[in-house]
C-alpha cells in the first residue's frame, strides 16, 4: 500500500508541476539572455553594417538600465571600438546618472565624449520657458526651487488620468497642484526641448564618424509612447523595443552591466525633483505593468492575469484600458510625415523604394 500511495504521490506532484507550468506567471517573461544576446547582436551586426551602411553606433548613456543594455549590446555586435557613449547631463540631471554611466563605459570599455547641454538649453529658453508656465499657478516659483511632474496611480479610477505638478520650495515644503491644459502643455513641450538636444548631439557624433543612432526604448516605452518624437525617440535603430523591461534586466545581468545600476529604480532624470518612471508615465512597478501588458498581447484571461499580479480583476483592467488610452494619444509618435500621395524613389534598374 505505501509503494501504491508514494507513486500516486509522484503522479499528483507531476500534475501540480505541469498545472503550475500552464498558469501564466512571471515565467512567461523569462528568456534564455545568452541565445537573445546573440539574436540581437546579430541584428545590430546586419542593420548597422549591411541595411544603414555605417561603421558603429552612437548611445546617449543615462547611467539607467535601458541606455546600459543597449550599449552593452551593441558592444556584442560590434566590438567596443565602434561604440561611442555620449553623456548629455545639464542643471536637471541627477548626479549618480553620470557616475554610473561611467561604470558602464570602464565595464564595457566604451569610448565616451562629454556634452554638458546645459548652456544649450539655457540659450533656447528651457528653463525660463518651463518656469514661465509654473509661476502661471506657483507665482513665487523661482531659484532654490524644485519640480516634476506626477500621474494619478491608474488603479484609484477617476475616469481619467489626471497629472499633477509637483513643486518643492527651498525651505523644503511641497505642493501638489491640479493645472489648466495649455499650462500642462506649455511644462512639458519646453521639457522636451532636453530629449530633442540630446538627439541633436548624438547625431552630430554619428554624422562625423559615420555611425548610427541607437535608441533604448523597452517595450513599455515604446508600446506605450513613453518618448519624445524626433527627441528620444529618434534613432536609426532600436535593439530592445521588443524586449519587456524585466527581460532587459535579464538581459543586463547575463552581460555582466554593474550591479548597482540593475538595482536602481528607473527614473526620467528630467525634473529636478527626483522621480520614478512610475510616477511620472505607468503608475504601477515595470514588473506588474510587464505582465499586464503581456495579457494583454496575448489574451490571456483577466482573472489569469489578476491572479498573476495579485491585483484585482477589476484593477487589470483599468490597467489595460489605462494602456489603450496611452496607445490612443501616442498613436501619432509612431507616425512617419504625412504626405498628400506617396512619393516612390527610383534606388536603381528594377527596384525602387517608398
């Protein structure tokens, strides 16, 4: 009787195991990084170097998780001589952004060249233009003071998601405040002015060494259009759109990018109040927002995805019409220019191009 009850045992834990396998859990998201490694480096090998023509890649390295892999990758591809950093800090920037980009160019011996943007943003009206628009609803806004932006979290339903300023003054008090629309407009299109500097460095470094841009958006940001049109989110190439953010961490620590930079928490490094990715654009951990998004995809089940998240049915799928609202308004980031007919270009004997 105990041989008959011990293989029962075994055939109930072989169930279990097979069962637990079948439900949708974070495992859905891992990777073998060694074999993706090598899909992607093989990518950047053939569109670098065979579809864009170009000798190496340039990468605005941020010191995050996201500029990290994609330099590390590109490293994988072409070789650390065909790889160039650009660090772009200006008055905003947090410290330990550049410290730990550093980290990642002496790891992966990456060339790097320095651009403080910070007189060019200053010359445009960055900064004054931005502050402008605060002291529309702060009036004693000014120097000392700090800023950022925050999102309603998408699980306390409004309705709709509602932005907030945030403004800290210089003896420390903070106020969070509800703004009208061309206030809102007016912060974020002079904020901007920062992502399309940059690009406009990177590009300068690209152009004289005949390389190509590479862009870091993780699936998130880009499904989601967490980026600035002809700003970060201009590039030639971009090797991690594909990838959910915990699979670029999988990713990071199989090539080896410093520990300290896999456990930092993604931030904007736009404001000059410290922020979290999460605050500013996706209200939940990149973790639950990872499988959100992946249910969504593939149409897993809500009560699936809920049990998978330990949120409620009822708050995934805030989150998931949370993400349709976002995929609707930055709809037009993914568009090419709009021409009034197509314009064919005649590349040679038989072939042509739109």
């Amino acid at each position: 009787m105990s041989n008959i009850g011990t293989k029962l045992d075994d055939v109930v834990d072989r169930d279990s195991l097979e069962r637990e396998r079948a439900m949708f859990s974070a495992a859905a998201l891992r990777l073998d990084p060694a074999e993706e490694t090598r899909r992607i480096a093989a990518a950047v090998r053939d569109q670098v170097l065979r579809q864009l023509r170009r000798r190496g890649v340039v990468v605005g390295l941020s010191g995050g998780i996201d500029s990290s892999v994609t330099a590390a990758l590109c490293v994988a591809a072409l070789g650390s001589d065909n790889v160039l950093a650009v660090f772009m800090p200006e008055r905003d920037s947090n410290g330990e952004s550049l410290r730990l980009g550093r980290q990642v160019t002496e790891a992966f011996g990456i060339r790097s060249v320095f651009e403080d943007v910070e007189p060019i943003l200053a010359a445009s009206g960055c900064y004054e233009r931005r502050d402008e628009f605060i002291r529309r609803v702060v009036p004693q806004f000014g120097p000392g003071w700090g800023c950022k932006m925050a999102l309603a979290n998408v699980l306390k339903n409004t309705g709709y998601n509602i932005t907030t300023l945030v403004v800290q003054s210089p003896d420390g008090r903070t106020q969070r405040l509800r703004m009208p629309l061309d206030v809102y407009l007016g912060i974020i299109a002079a904020s901007n002015m920062k992502q399309r500097t940059r690009k406009q460095i990177e590009y300068y470094h690209a152009d004289r060494l005949n390389y190509a841009v590479a862009g870091t958006p993780n699936r998130l940001e880009y499904d989601q259009g967490f980026f600035v049109k002809n700003g970060d989110g201009a590039a030639d190439l971009k090797p991690i759109a594909h990838l959910y953010k915990s699979q670029v961490y999988q990713i990071a620590e199989h090539l080896g990018v410093p520990e300290e930079i896999r456990h930092r928490p993604p931030t904007t490094d736009t404001w000059s109040l410290e922020q979290t990715q999460e605050e500013f654009y996706f209200s939940l951990p990149y973790q639950l927002m990872d499988l959100c998004l992946y249910g969504l995809i593939n149409r897993i089940h809500v009560g699936e995805v809920a049990r998978a998240t330990g949120l409620k049915s009822e708050e995934v799928d805030l989150v998931w019409r949370d993400i349709a609202a976002k995929r609707r308004a930055t709809r037009y980031l993914h568009e090419p220019p709009l021409l009034v007919e197509s314009v064919v270009r005649d590349v040679g004997p038989g072939l042509s191009c739109a």
